[in-house]
C-alpha cells in the first residue's frame, strides 16, 4: 500500500489507523513517503510512535535491496496486533504526488513478494474489506488496474465516484461515475467498466505486470491528472471496478458540491 503525504500527519496517521483494522487477508506492508521536509517527517515518526498509536518502531524484518538517492531516511514500524509492516520515507525535496508514488512504487517492487500495489490518499479510511474487494475482483475478473466506491467520510449514503471517471470527449473533460447516487442501489461492475476511463487516484489497485508494462506515474503531472494519464496507459490490460470496496474520503470536493458543479457544467 503506497501512501504519499504532504505535512499532513495527522491524515496519514488515521489512514494507517484503519489500514490496521483491515481484513487479515490479503497480507500487506505500507510504504508512506513524506514530501514536506525533515520537520514533517519527524513529526509524523513522533505521532506513529504515540503509546496508544497503531504502530511500534523496529528495525526492517529484512534488508531490503532499495536504495535511492531521493530517499533521505527510511524508519520501520510494525503495525500492533497483525503482520504489517510501515516503511516509512523522507524524500529529498517535494518530489510532486506523482514522484512520490514513483519511488515508492519502486522501492516495493524491488521486493519480490507483493503482487500488486494500492496507491491511496492519506486522507481515506478505506472499510476493513476494501483491499480484499479490489485484489478479489482483479483476479476474477482479469484487470490489471481497479478502483473502488469512494464515499465522501461525512456521507456514506451517496456516492462520489465509482472506480472513477469517463471522458467527455466533446467537453475534453472527466465526469465523475456514479456521483451523488445511493450506495445502497446495486450496479454491475461491467456496467461501470464500459464507460470507466480512468480510475480515481483517491484508490488504485494495480497488479504488479501491470505496473510492470505501463511504467512509473508520468512526473510532468506534478499535482493531479497523473492518475488519469497511468490509467489510460492500463486501459490495455483492463480497468476495473470492484463496488464493495468502500473508501470514505475525508479531503476535497463534498458530493453536495461537486453536483453542483457538474449541473453548472451540464448547463454552461
């Protein structure tokens, strides 16, 4: 699981919180980088290793074979009660969200045993079977890049997106699938994968020969679009939706205010 801050410790510190309560299965070890300087990041270590926190420091439960020039310090933590591991990044200078997901996603791929990698947002609190929904319908379903149901965390009624967007082409903008629709009306995921053109950056599972044919994140994109642009590059080896993979966001637009914004859209 790849998680990029940026002087935010407190989102990042509730992500990890119910990243821990997760289902035991799919295993999996977090790789959070901090992009906003050695303050930031020594704040964020100071948080993690509160006594009532979710993690203990320790040493790596193996030397892993990464090493980078744009990763000043890396510090492990295990995460209490299961068999989890944070590594935990400071990178050299503001690599840029997309630079940052890249060295992670190098940093975890040196490392043989993971079959895929989930690029979430430090202020998502994904349910405790949402890793489990996208690693399931990726393998049943045959897609190398799949999103989830994402929620704004003040209402889990309504939809904000489903796996994400399609692409108007005569406005040559992204519309949102699914916003403001009740989470309790059921949708067919081939239904949503027939007009889905990009999986939202707020949750991407990407299966390990995916992320092995398309490349890192484009780092022209240094804050938003680089999701859109990665996946139209695995828009070749599927795009998925697996819908009950619920991940309430706590950041950005509210479902109330991005209606309106595309009914100003729908009308201009």
């Amino acid at each position: 699981i790849l998680i990029v801050g940026f002087r935010n410790s407190s989102d990042l510190q509730s992500c990890i919180s119910s990243l821990a309560r997760s289902n035991d299965e799919p295993p999996f070890d977090i790789f959070g980088g901090e992009n906003g300087g050695r303050n930031a990041f020594d704040r964020l270590c100071q948080s993690l290793d509160d006594p009532g926190g979710v993690c203990i420091p320790e040493a790596p439960r193996k030397a892993a074979p990464y090493s980078s020039t744009q990763l000043v310090e890396t510090r492990c933590f295990a995460i209490k009660n299961r068999d989890s591991r944070l590594h935990l990044s400071l990178a050299e200078r503001n690599l840029g969200y997309a630079g940052g997901v890249n060295v992670l996603l190098e940093q975890s791929l040196s490392m043989p045993d993971y079959s895929g990698v989930w690029v979430l947002n430090p202020d998502a609190d994904p349910d405790p079977s949402a890793l489990k929904a996208l690693v399931e319908h990726s393998v049943v379903a045959k897609k190398g890049m799949v999103g989830s149901t994402i929620v704004s965390a003040d209402d889990r009624d309504h939809v904000y997106c489903r796996a994400g967007h399609r692409w108007r082409k005569w406005r040559t903008s992204l519309a949102l699938i699914g916003l403001g629709e009740s989470t309790k009306t059921p949708v067919e995921p081939n239904a949503v994968e027939a007009i889905l053109d990009g999986i939202a950056g707020a949750s991407m599972y990407v299966t390990r020969e995916c992320a092995d044919k398309i490349g890192p994140m484009d780092e022209r994109f240094f804050l938003y679009y680089e999701d859109a642009d990665w996946s139209l590059r695995a828009s070749k080896h599927g795009l998925g939706y697996a819908p009950d993979s619920i991940v309430p966001h706590r950041g950005g637009t509210t479902i109330g205010s991005a209606r309106r914004r595309a009914e100003r859209s729908r009308l201009s």
